[in-house]
C-alpha cells in the first residue's frame, strides 16, 4: 500500500520520502520519484515493550527536522510508529496513522501486548488523523471505545490493469491440466489459514480440480505453515515459493475460484485482486470480506468445500459474482481512488493548520 500511494502522488507533483529498515540488496536511494531513506533500527516483537535498537535518534532527528508537511506512519506495532508516538506533539508537521488492523488484541498476541494497547488510546488521541482501512473492524472499534473520533475510513485498492494476462500461459507454465484451476495467494504466515484452504481442498475429492498456493516462506519457523503446505502438495495440489508478480497476475486471470482461509487481515488485498481479475472468491469472515462482492464468505472448510462445489458447478453464479465484484473493485477500490481520499484528507489537514495560523 505504502508504494502504491508514494509513487501515485509522486505522479501528482508531490515529494515523498519514505523511511524504511535498512536493506543490505538495496542499492538505490529512490524508487520511481520515491525517495528512500534507510535506518539500521532492529525491533522485537513487541517494540515498546521489549526495545527498538539501532538509529533511532537519527530517525528521530530525521522527522524533526525534515520539513514535511504530513508523517504517515502504516501500522501500529512496528518501530517507526513506535518511534513517532514519542514526537507526536512536537513535530511541525501533520501526523496520520494508518492502523491496519491491531494484529496485537487478536489471539496469543494480546498477551504479549497488553501494555502496548493500554498506553495506545493515548497516542491515538495525538495523531492529526487515524485512518482504518473498513468500518467496524477490531482497531475502529478499539479507537470508537477509547475517545478516538478524529478518523478516516480508506480502503485498500489494486490495479485491475495488472490481471489483464493470459490464463493459458500459466496453466502451460506450470502444467495444470485440470478442468478447473483454485487459487490462494499469501505468504506462508499461519495465520493465513493455508492449513483450512488445503483441508477443504480434500474434502472435495474432485478430479477435475487443480489447487494452486503462491507465497513465500518469509516467516519465522514458529509461525510458518511452509513446511506443512510443502508436505501436502501433490500432483492435485501445487505449491509455488517465489512466484514472479508477473506470474500471480496471470495466475489469478487463470483461476475459476479463490480461496481464503485467513483468521486476520483488516481489508484482505487478495480478495480485491480477486475481484479485479473477474474470479469469484470463498474466504472465512476476515476484516471486512463480508462487505465484499463477488463471492462467498464461509465459516467452516466445511462450509469452504461446499462453496467451492457449488461455484464450480454453477457457471452462470460464478460470472454474476465474478461481475458484481469486478464492478465494486472498479468503482471503490481503483488505486487512483484511493490516493484521491489520501490526497484530500492530506490537504485537509494542512488547510486546517493555515487556518490556524490565519487566526493567530
């Protein structure tokens, strides 16, 4: 998302540097227009509590005294807002947090990171805007509960030009052969759900059906399902590590159906790739999939199994929802929407503070 909307309002004239982790293969300073900024600053899990080490008064001298009119920070529990909440008051710019979701409250997390949400409310209050990506998920509520009325509601988006490929040249690329083709798209954290998407993909017993999981194994070992989907995978089942973008793009105009099995998400980007690419989607009740058009929101793999036989063997459902979804996507969830609402709640803000500075 961060990419998406710095390099889109790069394309509109303004100037965005983004402050990132310090790679060791990054070589530029820039990224179309982008600017970067590295820092070596390593966190552990649960950054206020546990330390954040490395530049952080670089970064921090880095904020106050870079001139920018908006800080956005993406995601709390990361060490750049953790950083940030410490300036908030004293920096002349605006400050928007974008929330994705407080991951912290939900499962064995909470436990990890109580004092982190208790100190939270506070920070929170202190942005110049908080930003959710839907309506009603876990961080709106957490904010709705705790006083935090100074938000935005912005969804994700996607490029639906990037689904424009052929289906035949990924079904020949990795030799699928199968009548129908199902997808899942998403890195091998097991919070993924790949463990539920696999297990409704046996209770099919369908012939005809091909099952296709893209992702990296990019997760700690006690959080990774990589070995788990690597030792499922079968002649019926493909597992791809390493996929090319190029690659999932194609992938998704190939599929017949999509499937998410995910237990956390705050707007699932999948099932809006989904809809661009016009395939129809089985996913349990994730962020706001609900809200969502163009497919079918299961709360079981049994459920997911018989979805999926149902989609399958109804052509006619699974074009009306491919359409219903592909004209929602058009119509909310296009990239250029999107940063049209960062760019406005962005001159909001600055308005704002002339008008102040008027009145003074």
């Amino acid at each position: 998302m961060v990419r998406r909307v710095s390099e889109r309002l790069v394309a509109r004239g303004h100037d965005v540097t983004v402050a990132t982790s310090a790679v060791p293969e990054r070589s530029c300073t820039g990224h179309n227009g982008v600017a970067i900024r590295e820092f070596n600053i390593s966190s552990r899990l649960n950054h206020s509590a546990l330390g954040i080490s490395g530049e952080t008064e670089a970064f921090m001298r880095f904020l106050r005294s870079g001139k920018f009119d908006i800080v956005m920070n993406y995601a709390a529990q990361t060490w750049g807002t953790d950083l940030t909440c410490r300036l908030l008051g004293t920096l002349d710019a605006k400050t928007v947090l974008v929330a994705c979701g407080f991951s912290g409250l939900l499962g064995w997390r909470r436990v990890l990171y109580w004092r982190y949400f208790q100190r939270l409310p506070m920070y929170l209050r202190r942005y110049d805007a908080v930003v959710y990506h839907a309506e009603g998920y876990i961080d709106e509520r957490f904010g709705r509960a705790h006083g935090v009325n100074h938000y935005r509601v912005i969804p994700n988006g996607v490029d639906a030009a990037e689904f424009h490929k052929s289906a035949q040249d990924f079904r020949r690329k990795y030799g699928i052969r199968t009548r129908y083709l199902a997808l899942s798209v998403g890195n091998h954290f097991r919070n993924k759900g790949h463990e539920r998407v696999i297990s409704a993909f046996r209770r099919l017993r369908r012939s005809d059906t091909t099952l296709v999981i893209i992702g990296r194994d990019v997760a700690p070992l006690y959080r990774s399902c990589w070995r788990r989907c690597r030792r499922a995978a079968g002649r019926d089942l493909v597992v791809l590590d390493g996929a090319s973008r190029s690659d999932v793009s194609a992938a998704f105009a190939a599929a017949d159906v999509f499937l998410s099995g995910s237990y956390i998400e705050a707007f699932p980007l999948v099932l809006l790739e989904s809809m661009a690419s016009r395939t129809p989607f089985v996913a349990f009740p994730a962020g706001n999939a609900s809200q969502l058009a163009g497919g079918l929101v299961v709360n079981s793999t049994l459920e997911m199994a018989a979805a999926v036989h149902r989609l399958l063997d109804d052509t006619p459902l699974r074009m009306r929802l491919a359409e219903q979804g592909r004209e929602q996507q058009a119509a909310k969830f296009e990239w250029e929407t999107v940063v049209d609402q960062y760019e406005e709640l962005y001159r909001s803000l600055l308005n704002s503070r002339r008008r102040k500075l008027g009145a003074a």
